[in-house]
C-alpha cells in the first residue's frame, strides 16, 4: 500500500530486536500482536536471525496481515565472526556480545535510511539500541523503549543509581537495602551488575541505555499488571510512561508448532523423545532445569548440579547448554546422561529446547530457573513455582521479586553477579541445590508457592483476553499513536 493510499487510522510500526533469544523471542511475538490487532509492521534484522522466526512472519502474512522482515546484511567479517553468527545465543565467549552490538552499530546508517524509506509512525526498538531516540527525533515521531523484564528490576536499579547504598559498605558481602521501594529489599553488592560495582565502559553504556529510556516517548513492558502493579505504578510516577503488553508469548503463540519453534529454526520431531519420556512420568513429578539462552556454566559447576539433581531423588529434564564443541565430549556430564537413562531419573536436552512445550507438560512441577524474564513469565504463565538460580544481569532482582515480593519461589542461594561459565568454579553446591529440589517438590510451603502461581497464571490469562489489563493498555496505546499521526500529518492552518 502506497503511502498515499493509506488511511489516517493505520498505523505503521517498525520493530529492531536486539540479538539475543531473551529480547529478540518477546519482540517479534509483539510485533505480530500489533500486526494482529491492525497494525503495519515491519520487523528490522539480519538473515539469520531472520531465519529463526520467518515462518511465523510468513503464517500471520498470509493469514492477511500486514507484516513484514526487511533483512540487512550483517558484516560478520569486518567483526572477524564466522558467517552466520548474528545472535548472542551462538556466541561462547562474552565479548561476542559487544561485537554483536557493534555490528549493529556498524550498520546504523543502512537501517536508518530503512526508517526514512518506510515512513514509520512510532519505532519500538530494543533498550540496547539507545541511538534509536535520536533516529525517532530526527523523523519527528515517538520512540517506545522496550524490555522484556520487570518493573521491579528497573525500578530497584534507578534506585540503587541514585543513592548508592552500595557504596561505603564494609564488604561486597554485607546487606543493603534499595530505598524507596514499596517492599523492604536486601542485597549485597556482589549481586548487582559488575558495571554497577564498577567503573568501566559498560557502564558508561548502560547510562545511556537509562538516559534514552527518560528520552523516549514511553516504554513497552512485556509484563501485566496483576502481577507487579506496585512497581509498574512505582515506574510511571518515577521513571514515565509505559505500557504493559504481557505476557505476550502466550498471547501470540497458541498452537504447538508456534510454541516448539518460536525463537529456533528447527521443526520439532513428530514424536520426540522427551515427551515419551516426559509421558511416562507422573502429573507434577518432575523439576524442568534451564538457564536460558545464554548462561553456559563451568564444568564443575555442571558437576555440581548434576550431584545436586541426582540427590534430591527427584525426577528432572534438563537443558545443557555447549561450552564449546567439546562440551558433548566432557565425559563426566556424558556418563551423567547414560545413568540418568538407566535409572530413568532424568533427561538431558542439549543446547535447546522446545521451553513452551515442556512447561505445559503435567508432569512438570517446577521450573529451577536462571530468572530471565521470559523464562519467569513463562513459568507463571503455566503455574509453576520456581527455584531461582540467578546468574547476571537483572535477574538477581528478579529473584527478589519472586521469592519475596511474589511468595512464589525458592531460592538455590546464588550469591554472585557474574557472566557464568567464565571461570571454572562452582558458586552454588551439590547440597543447596538438592535442598532447594526437595523444599519446592515436597515441603507444605510448597504448595502454597503452587496456589499462588496459579492465581497468576489465570490472572496473565485473563490480561490479554479481550477487555483484560494487557489488552486494554494495547488498545489505548494504539489509539494513542493514531492521534499522534494525525496530530503531526495535520496540515498547519
Ligand atoms: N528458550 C527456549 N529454549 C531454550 C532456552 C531458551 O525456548 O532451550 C527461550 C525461553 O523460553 C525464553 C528465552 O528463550 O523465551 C530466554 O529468555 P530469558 O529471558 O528467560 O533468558 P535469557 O536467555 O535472556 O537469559
């Protein structure tokens, strides 16, 4: 359609993903829900990334909406990648990452004039793209911030960045509490960001990332309002505006096929394996183990775990991400796997798994879980209380918001904010492990932990039904960019 031809109330929307599984996974899924809900929706990336969720793309086109990839080349080359490595899932060493964003960087120029050619309404664009405000300024329409995590852990972080009371503490180890919040939170210092701890160019970085936040016409949240509205309400009259769109995976992926490949190019088997394992179980019997898409412990922390799992007695799927191609070799965790068979106690799935899919299964009963945003809705979404295991990032707040604010966790007892898998150590023991395993499964307490989650797995149902928080904040905000182009299309009088 012509941009002449189109009408005042259509709006035209470009999506840029950052990529990384945990922020790109929640970007498309809502960019197909705006396409849904009327919107025309372009979705800006690089051909392999491109490649992980085309399908879907290419299903909600041809079911008749407007929504469409436009793919850049990604100079993997000039990076010294090797061809095809364009997300941070395939990358084993942590300055991967910071090539991945100057690559991004580097093709500033290409993408911007993508915006000027496809005359957007609103650009929504990852919080790790912060020059995408001054890209939005300069045409003269609204930047949405979007994160894929908590309000809490925004919220705590703002805090912590204005009155550092990290600092001055007698150790890394001893407590703080982050004022102003509306519960009583401790942390230690060891669990915040390292850029927070200290100085260097990444935190220089993520300042910017916090200023283009404040600059940006408003933040999209993939979050719902029954489950922390304290904090959203904390984020508007101290941060700005926002909306919360969640949880948007189970908004936009309802059958099977688009749960298995969300995220992933390849198709699920027609009978795979862990589910005739996961069949032969009983309903709420066995703990589902991940880390994400990007933690990758060491191998004695692998062994840790194992031992941890293995001596709680209770049965465990397991999702093993490579260290590197000899990984799959490390004898122990392979000899782990072939006993685990035997004994039917548990199973290993390496390197990625159909996560949606398990989550659903009755015989899960419980998620240990890394605290990545995704993973946690996802774990609320299905019902199921999780033991967290936190390991970078935000997800140390996460962890507070689960297990004291939410009620609905356990925690493993990590303690350090670390990039994992970087050193060969192991930070949390084989008995905190099967300690937390056997309180989550068995204890009374539990069990509450499991009411609870339910009552919010119904609630995130019901946000993003017609009439529900999510939905209606969609609407509005929609409603809210079509009068913005109006306004700014008017002619002056
Ligand atoms: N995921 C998956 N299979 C895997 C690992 C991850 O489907 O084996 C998905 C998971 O369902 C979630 C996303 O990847 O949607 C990971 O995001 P999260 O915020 O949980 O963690 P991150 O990977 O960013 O640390």
């Amino acid at each position: 359609m012509s941009m002449e031809a189109e009408p005042e109330n259509q709006i035209n929307v470009i999506f840029l993903p950052f990529p990384a599984p945990g922020h790109m996974i929640p970007m498309v899924d809502t960019a197909r829900i705006f396409a849904k809900h009327g919107v025309s929706v372009t979705i800006i990336t690089t051909p392999a990334n491109a490649s992980t969720f085309q399908k879907a793309i290419d299903t909600d086109f041809n079911s008749g909406y407007n929504i469409t990839t436009r793919v850049l080349p990604f100079p993997a080359a000039e990076l010294g990648l090797p061809q095809g490595l364009e997300n941070a899932k395939d990358a084993t060493a942590r300055e991967t990452i910071g090539k991945l964003r100057l690559g991004i960087l580097m093709i500033k120029d290409q993408i911007e004039l993508l915006f000027q050619e496809l005359h957007p309404d609103c650009l929504v664009t990852d919080m790790l793209h912060p020059w995408t405000v001054e890209s939005a300024a300069k045409l003269g329409i609204p930047r949405l911030y979007y994160y894929s995590s908590s309000y809490f852990s925004t919220c705590a972080k703002y805090s912590i960045l204005k009155h550092n009371p990290h600092q001055g503490l007698l150790s890394h180890t001893h407590s703080f509490t982050i004022p102003e919040l509306p519960h009583n939170i401790q942390m230690t210092p060891l669990q915040l960001e390292p850029w927070l701890r200290t100085q260097s160019s990444a935190t220089e970085f993520f300042e910017a990332v916090y200023e283009s936040e404040s600059r940006s016409y408003g933040a999209l949240y993939n979050d719902f309002c029954e489950l922390e509205g304290d904090y959203e309400k904390l984020y508007k009259s101290t941060v700005g505006k926002s909306w919360s769109v969640g949880p948007v995976s189970a908004w936009v992926n309802k059958d099977d096929e688009r749960k298995s490949n969300r995220g992933h190019t390849e198709d699920l088997a027609q009978e795979p394996e862990w589910l005739n394992w996961l069949n032969s179980k009983q309903d709420e019997s066995v703990l589902y183990v991940s880390f994400g898409s990007l933690t990758r412990f060491s191998h004695s922390q692998l062994v840790e775990l194992a031992h941890g799992l293995d001596q709680s007695g209770h049965s465990f799927i397991w999702v093993i991400r490579k260290n590197d191609e000899s990984e799959k070799g490390e004898s122990f965790v392979e000899e782990f796997e072939e006993k685990m068979k035997e004994s039917k106690k548990g199973y290993i799935i390496w390197n990625w798994a159909p996560q949606l899919l398990i989550l659903e299964h009755p015989a899960i009963a419980g998620f240990l879980t890394h605290c990545g945003w995704n993973s946690i809705l996802e774990s609320v979404s299905a019902g199921l209380p999780m033991i967290t295991w936190p390991t970078y990032a935000e997800q140390f707040y996460n962890e507070k918001l689960i297990v004291e604010v939410l009620k609905i966790g356990v925690p493993v007892g990590a303690k350090e904010n670390k990039w994992a898998g970087m050193e060969d150590c192991a930070d949390v023991g084989r008995e905190e492990i099967a300690n937390a395993v056997v309180h989550l499964m068995e204890k009374e307490e539990s069990r509450e932990m499991r009411s609870r989650t339910r009552k919010l797995s119904d609630a995130a149902k019901k946000s993003i039904e017609k009439g529900g928080s999510s939905y209606c904040n969609l609407m509005q905000l929609l409603e809210e960019l079509k009068s913005l182009k109006i306004a700014i299309h008017r002619p002056l009088k």
